[in-house]
C-alpha cells in the first residue's frame, strides 16, 4: 500500500499547521509519505485506489466538516479519472517537497510540549 499525504507548506493557520506537523513523525515512521505544497495553498482531498476508483473533494474527516458544515466529495468509479486524479497528484508531489524522517525531528521535537498540549483540542480545530 502506497499512502501519501499531501500538507499545507503555506499555512492558512499556524495553529492547525503546528497540530499538523506534530503528527509526522509517527507517520512517516508507519511509511506514510508526506509532502508539504509550498507553491500556493491546497485544500484539496483527493483519494486513488488501483487505479480505478477516486474521491475528490474538500472534505474532512471529523464531525465538523460531516455535519455541520456540510462538506462533501465526489465518488467516482472510472478508470480514465481515476488516472488523471492520479497525475494531478503526482504533480502535487513534484510541486512540494517531501518530509523526511530527519525533518520531523529537527523541526518538530523542539515545540513538542506545546504541540501536545494543543492535539487535545485539534478536533475543535
């Protein structure tokens, strides 16, 4: 299974973006892949499997975004999509660059009392 995961390197918010650099490490040591997009900002989700069935959407996973706000995403079950939500991706990975295990300890363990603190509250976020 190939997991990739694509974050903001422009930050909209600099509280969620703390949260979410604090989940890195144990991700990237799970071998989840993680780029940070710095040429604009990406809200985008996007989702491949085997090549023949994508979701796209803005949508997240948590209660908020499912019931309050009213987001949502398409399902489509097509292979030619699904190749182009898969290039649009790869292009995504290109564009960013990517975490590495290193990075997550240079940059992350420093702020890792605070950043703590706060994942409590990251599903109000």
């Amino acid at each position: 299974v190939d997991v990739r995961i694509v974050t903001p390197g422009i930050p909209d918010k600099k509280l969620v973006y703390r949260i979410t650099r604090s989940y890195y490490e144990p991700l990237c040591s799970a071998g989840v892949r993680i780029y940070e997009y710095t040429p604009g900002f990406c809200h985008a989700k996007q989702w491949v499997c085997d090549d023949e069935v994508s979701v796209v959407g803005t949508i997240n996973m948590d209660y908020r975004s499912l019931y309050l706000h009213f987001e949502n995403a398409v399902f489509i079950y097509n292979k030619a999509t699904a190749l182009s939500v898969k290039q649009d991706m790869l292009n995504n990975f290109e564009a960013g660059h990517e975490v590495t295990a290193d990075y997550t300890k240079d940059v992350i363990k420093p702020l890792r009392l605070g950043v703590c603190m706060l994942r409590m509250i990251s599903p109000l976020l």
